[in-house]
C-alpha cells in the first residue's frame, strides 16, 4: 500500500520550529503573516473586482407572499421552495386551530407524548453531557438528572411502542400516507440504536458488559470496524451528537408528514367524521354550533 504522508512530509514539515518577524513589540510567526496578507488580499479584492452580473428580476423579487400566495414568479430556489412549501404545507396545516372530531380518543394521545418524552431525555441528556459521567455519578443532583433522562427514555420508549401498535392496527398507511408511516417506523429503530449507545455510555460495570457482549455480534455481522462496542468515545459521540440530530430529523420530517397527509381516520369513520365540526359548517352539511366549534378549536 502507497502511503503519501512522506512526500506530503518532504513538502511541507510541520515538526521543525516556526521562523518569527520580529518588528519592535510585534512577534508573529512567518504562517500567521502569511494568513493575515491571504484575508487582506481577499478582502481589497472583493471590494475592488466587479461582481458578476446575473438576470435581474426587479423590486417584484422582494415582494413577501401574502394571501398564501403559490405563484412560480421567478426561477430560483428560493421561489420554487416557497411555492412547494404553500402548496402542500400552507398555514392552516402546519398549525391548525382545529382537529377532526374523531381525534377525541386516547389513543390519538400517544404521537404527542411520545414528543414530550423525547423533549425531556434531549433536556436532560444536555445536562449530563455537559457535568461529564463524574457529575451524575457523584452529586446528588447528578443522579436526580440521570434518573429523569432514564425514565425519560423509559417513556419515550413506551409510547412510542403504543403508538406504533395504534397506528399499525389502525392501518395508518392508507390515503397515501406510506411515507408517513415509514418514517416512524425508522423512528423507532433508530431509538433502538440511540437506547443502545445510551447503556454504553453509563461508565459502570453494565455498560463493560453490555459493550463486551455485543462486540462479538458486530464483528459476526462485519460492522465491527464502523461500530466498536468498547469505545467509549465513540459510543458517548453516537449517543450525544450523531444519532440524536438524525432521531430529532427523521422525528421533524414524521410530523411535518402528519401535517401535510392529515391524521389518520378510523377504520370504521363514517364520512360524516371525516371533517371537522368547522369545515362541516361551510359545506352546509350541518347548523353551526358555537359551542360545539369552540370545543373543537380547544382541542
């Protein structure tokens, strides 16, 4: 195998000491001068040089949509991302005032408890990775935050597990909502795998265990040189950093889904339940009811 660290070596040798200008009280080291005359350079030069004249679209450009605007004026990103994100996400869908009549269950409940668990084990996890396994294995206080990022998790994974029954007994892939329901069904084991590095990274004698034990079945299934059980460092970076930004993503883009698609309907909704108490009002399909209306705006 060719290795080119030599040859990079013989260039440029980052191990013999720097040579400094000295000029009465300013001592910089030769790199330092070269950097600050690059950004000197850089910056006359982007004041000086023309810029490079596109199309221009007029004062039309910086017109903000109003009326949930969804035209295609223009051809740039930014245009086409507006006119995307009216079109299937206008206002009333991301956050709407009202819910259909048949979202008055419990089980339509456990979506957004699953949410709430998942806000309070990143609230805590937070703490803990910022005190250090000293910290909340020492302090009085470090073992109140352990024990509520714990039962945190522990709900979080709980809900979650009734929700995603719920929802399969349910058939919540039906009207087009397949996206939907794959992106929780990642959800779900991608929280497997967070849950996993969350016991590797206890620091105890669980974790030594837990970390031997399953360092035999990566190796067995050729993941061993991606995801070693008994690095610490890296079980504590895959819990804290990286499968966390990707958990709270997939997690966005699974309620962002629910907005856009609808909540899932019953199996046996009649088509009367289909719409909200308001929505059946303007469709003249009942008498408004000011009482009725209110509640479902509570809701």
């Amino acid at each position: 195998m060719i290795s080119f660290d030599p040859a990079i070596g013989a260039i440029v040798d980052l191990n013999h000491p720097d040579t400094y200008v000295h000029w009465g009280f300013i001592l910089i080291s030769v790199a330092n001068l070269v950097v600050i005359v690059v950004l000197v350079v850089l910056f006359i030069a982007a004041i000086g040089l023309p810029f490079l004249k596109g199309r221009s679209i007029g004062r039309k450009a910086f017109h903000a949509p109003t009326n949930h605007e969804s035209t295609m004026e223009g051809e740039g990103w930014t245009a086409r991302s507006r006119y995307l994100g009216l079109r299937y996400l206008p206002p009333e869908k991301l956050l709407p005032d009202g819910q259909p009549s048949y979202v008055s269950s419990w089980v339509y409940v456990f979506g957004v408890l699953t949410i709430g668990a998942l806000a309070m084990a990143i609230l805590s996890g937070f703490i803990l990775a910022i005190e250090g396994p000293s910290w909340w294995q020492t302090s009085n206080i470090g073992h109140l935050v352990n024990s509520l990022h714990l039962w945190s998790v522990e709900l979080f994974m709980g809900f979650m597990t009734v929700h995603l029954w719920a929802k399969f007994w349910m058939a919540a892939w039906r009207g087009k909502r397949w996206l939907t329901w794959m992106t929780g069904v990642l959800a779900f084991l991608m929280s497997v795998f967070e849950a996993f590095t969350g016991y590797l990274s206890q620091t105890n004698f669980d974790s030594q265990w837990i970390a031997f034990e399953s360092k035999d079945a990566f190796n067995s299934a050729g993941i061993g040189a991606f995801v070693n059980a008994m690095n610490f460092g890296q079980a504590l970076m895959l819990h804290i950093v990286v499968v966390p930004i990707i958990l709270v993503l997939i997690v966005g883009i699974h309620v962002l889904m629910v907005r856009v698609r609808g909540v899932v309907p019953p199996i046996d909704a009649e088509p009367d339940h289909l719409a909200s108490d308001s929505e059946l009002v303007s469709q003249g399909v009942v008498q408004p009811d000011k009482e009725n209306i209110s509640k479902e705006a509570k809701l």
